[in-house]
C-alpha cells in the first residue's frame, strides 16, 4: 500500500511525494520529517523539486508559542502600512482560506541562513525546539534564543483541525507526519518543472519510481487519515 510505504520512509528519514488535488493546486510536493533534515536533503529538495522550501509548525502548538499567520501580522500592522491592507489574500485562486504561511526564520548559528548546512541547522533545530517537554511560555523564550526572524526558512501553521476545512499541503504532509509517529512538523517544497510551471503529476510519478519514492495523493491521505482518527479519538489537532 502506498501510504504504509510512505509512512516507512517518514519514520526513516527520507523524502515522499504528496500530491494534492486535480481541482487544487495540481502540485506534488517533495516532503521530510523536519526532525531528519540534513544539508543532503536541502539539496535533494533545492535541486530536483526547485519550489519554495518551508517547514511547517501545528496549529495548537504554533497559537501557544505565539507564532503568528503573516496574513495576520500585516493586517494588524495595516494602520501603520496601509499597503499591507489593501494586499490582503482574499482572492487565492485555488484556497477559501488565508495563507497559511507564518513567519520566517534562521538559527543563530548561522551566517546568512541561506546555504543547504544552514536551513537544515535551523529546520532541524526548530523541530527539536518547538516539541520539547515544557510549558509553551518557555518553549517562546527557546526560539528567542536560538532562532532571529525574519530569516530564510519560511514557516507555514496549519489549520485548526487539520483536513477538516482546508486540504492544502501543509496539512496533508502533517497529517503523514501523525501517522508516522514522528514530530509532527513537515518540511515541504514543491516540484517545479523545465518548462516555467509547476512539474506534471505523471512526470512527478516518473521522478518518484525513477528515484524509488514513494508517491501518495491528497486522497489517498484523507482516506488514511480519517481511518486513523478513528483509531485515535484522543488525538486533538
């Protein structure tokens, strides 16, 4: 089954390809448990996906700590910067939600953020910070610490609820990331082909059987996930 074989290779450490929805995004996204990160796999994704990199953080978790949407950072900040306002994503074309991108950071010990080394020390590192065993106000004082916004990794919050109201790849790849029993924050960066657009679902299937990765649809996710609610009424997310 091919989500069990995804599951195997999250909690091994190596990357899958979700695939959202004919009637979405029609993007596969090249994904990794963000606690395995490593420069090799910041280059996987740099050179054969070509999207944008990001990292994703629970909604619950993410409103404790305090970290915000950024559509929500620029409308409180509209006032102040009126353009901020009038660019509000009320209009994304395949989504009835906001954005789900938060903000962005580096790790300290970086130099600009930027190289493979670097955005795997900070995604990495975030991972370790965010899922530590204390109260969500020390946890805060952790990312002060370690991690300076804005930076090079792009952080994306999920939906309350996940898969309940909005299917994008930030919670199809969190969802993989519950049911494989690791941390459940995703790094994601979606397929970009040769020809100036997003890479086509069968090319993406080629690449994946070419590179022996395992390849799931946004349905196959939804199916597997529902049945493991089931299995796991406690589970709020």
């Amino acid at each position: 089954m091919s989500i069990e074989k995804a599951l195997d290779a999250i909690r091994k450490g190596q990357v899958i390809l979700i695939y959202d929805f004919d009637d979405r995004e029609k993007e596969s996204d090249m994904t990794v448990a963000s606690q395995f990160v490593t420069h090799d796999i910041i280059r996987q994704m740099r050179q054969d996906a070509g999207g944008l990199l990001c990292t994703t953080t629970p909604y619950r978790l993410a409103k404790a700590i305090g970290l915000p949407y950024l559509s929500d950072v620029f409308w409180d900040a509209r006032e102040k910067y009126p353009v901020l306002g009038l660019m509000a994503p009320t209009d994304i074309p395949y989504d009835n939600t906001k954005s789900s991108f938060g903000i962005t950071i580096n790790h300290r010990d970086t130099y600009t953020g930027i190289p493979d080394c670097d955005r795997a020390l900070t995604i990495s590192e975030y991972a370790k910070t965010i899922f530590q065993d204390k109260p969500a106000d020390e946890i805060a004082k952790d990312l002060g610490t370690y991690f300076r916004a804005p930076g090079h990794v792009h952080l994306l919050n999920s939906s309350e609820h996940i898969l309940s109201n909005r299917h994008g790849h930030t919670e199809l790849a969190s969802a993989m990331m519950y049911m494989a029993g690791v941390l459940p924050s995703a790094t994601i960066c979606e397929m970009m082909g040769d020809d100036g657009h997003s890479e086509k679902k069968e090319d993406c299937i080629a690449y994946a059987e070419k590179k022996g990765i395992p390849f799931v649809t946004g349905e196959e996710v939804i199916s597997a996930w529902n049945d493991f609610k089931k299995q796991h009424p406690e589970l709020d997310v």
